[in-house]
C-alpha cells in the first residue's frame, strides 16, 4: 500500500470536507443572522413538489423559507419525522432558504408523536412549530370545555420548553372552532401563561370573525401574545368568506401589521392560498406575487 498516496488523498478529503463544511456553515449562519418578520410559503399548498424542488422553487419565487407540514398527508409523516425531517431541511437550507416553522396535529404533550416531532425540529435549530386545531362539542358548556382544552395545551408548552421551541395556536373562523371568536384563545394563552405557548395569528380568520371593527381589537389585544401569523385574503360571499389571491380582498394585512409591529412582532409569516388554483404551476406563481405583496405590506407597516 502507498502509504505516501492515501495520506494525500486523505488530507485532500479532509480538506474538502473542510471547506464543505464552512461554506454550509456560513449560509446557515447568514440565514440565522437575518432578522424576521420572515416571508414563508404554507408547504400544504406545494405538495405536489418534492423536498429539493420545494426547496429550488422557493429560492426562485423569492421567499424567505417554508412553513414545513409535519403531520399525516403532509412533506414530513410524524412516523417518519427522524429520518425525513432533516432531509428536507438539508434540501431547503442548500438552497439558501430555512424552514422557520412546522405546522403539525399536537394540541396536548400527552400525544405521542410530540416528543419525536419536538427533538427532531429542535436539533435542526427550527424553533417555531404550529398547534393542531380543536373544536368545541356542541351539546357541551364551553367553559368546562376550553379549561380542558388549556390543560392539554399547558402540558404542550412544557415538552415545547423542553425542546425551546414556540407553539402557535391558529384562529380558523367558523361554527366551534377553538380560537375563532379570539377571546377564548387569549383567556387559554393567558392561563397557560408560557412563553412558550403563543399565538399564530391569522389576520384574515380573525377579521371573519370580527368584521365591523372587532379585529382591531382582539388584533391589539392578541398582539402581545402572537408568534408567528398566517396571511390570506377574502371577500364576503354574502354570510360567508370567499377566499381569494392576496391583495384582492378586504383583509385589513397593513393595519394589523403595523399593530403587531408595535408590539415587537419579529417571527414567521405563512402565506396560505385556500381558493381553487387552475394548476400547479398557477399556484407557484401565486406563491411568487404573493411574496412581493406580503414585502410590500411589510415596508408599509414600517418594517426595515
């Protein structure tokens, strides 16, 4: 054996590697570096791509990163989230780009797919996770309900303190949505009282919910407490949303941000498109406008 030859060979990999490794570790730390509110693409809507065209896609469109699903049917199954999560991470954060948030089905630390989820977010330093949506039982006082529903909570933001990461609880509008009316998703984060426990705060669901004006106060009421937050837009079809391209409806995205920014708001924002797109790559495109209005809306809230 050329022992003379495998020690070139060995130290040429080594310094391969070497410099494979600062460059990786470079744009992973010029990612850190950048300051949010970060502009993020709800990966539900891009499931048609796979993790390294997800992420390419994304670089393409001008997006800051993802808001990555990790629950069933999503980019990651929680049964597969120690081997798969870190896969898609790696494609994306090639590509210059990060996964800020995971959108999952936990709403209790008693459910045994939190802890796996958790760790694997929290070592690939992802910090941000959304909370699954629970609905009140129609027969039942709300009260009593909600306070089971906080425990459950409670118990999340304990295995989310754990890991250091952030919960999010998503206001959806609409008959027995926990958190549609805001009030009862304020009383829940209040209780819990974590700071690891917040809001993801969905302007165009809570302006649904308090159409006249309400908005604007449970906006500045939530504002303390609110995480990340979740854009879209609608008109009314009489009694009922219609939801449609951002920028075309009556979503009030400006004021809120500037009332979110007020209270030092800094976290991910997920755009969602909940309306029929012709085709997939209609639905990048609207990814792509969609990035620049949400920049626009951020300069104009006075966002640097």
């Amino acid at each position: 054996m050329n022992t003379t030859v495998n020690r070139r060979v060995f130290l040429a990999g080594a310094l391969g590697a070497a410099a494979y490794g600062t460059v990786v570790g470079s744009a992973a730390r010029a990612v850190e570096q950048k300051t949010g509110p970060w502009v993020c693409a709800f990966s539900k809507h891009l499931q048609f791509l796979d993790y390294k065209q997800l992420a390419k896609t994304g670089r393409e469109v001008g997006l800051d990163g993802f808001d990555l699903t990790v629950r069933s049917k999503g980019h990651v199954e929680p049964k597969n989230v120690a081997k798969d999560l870190p896969a898609a991470v790696e494609a994306i954060r090639a590509e210059g780009l990060e996964v800020y948030m995971i959108t999952t089905s936990l709403n209790k630390g008693s459910d045994p797919d939190a802890r796996p989820i958790l760790e694997a977010a929290s070592k690939l330093g992802i910090r941000y996770f959304r909370v699954g949506g629970l609905r009140y039982d129609m027969e039942g006082p709300i009260l009593p309900q909600l306070d089971t529903f906080t425990e459950g909570l409670r118990e999340l933001a304990k295995v989310a303190e754990e890991f250091k990461m952030t919960a999010g609880y998503h206001n959806h509008s609409g008959l027995l949505n926990v958190g549609g009316p805001v009030w009862d998703l304020h009383r829940m984060l209040e209780a819990i009282h974590s700071p690891n426990m917040g809001s993801n705060f969905d302007i165009a669901h809570a302006m649904v919910e308090g159409g006249y004006g309400d908005w604007q106060t449970t906006a500045r009421l939530m504002a303390p407490l609110v995480k990340m937050m979740a854009v879209k837009d609608f008109v009314w079809d009489k009694d009922k949303p219609k939801w449609g391209p951002l920028g075309e409806g009556i979503t009030p995205t400006v004021a809120v941000l500037k009332i979110m920014r007020g209270a030092g708001f800094q976290g991910p924002i997920s755009m969602h498109f909940e309306y029929k797109i012709k085709s997939n790559d209609a639905v990048i495109e609207e990814v792509r406008k969609s990035a620049q209005i949400v920049r626009g809306y951020l300069s104009e809230a006075g966002y640097a």
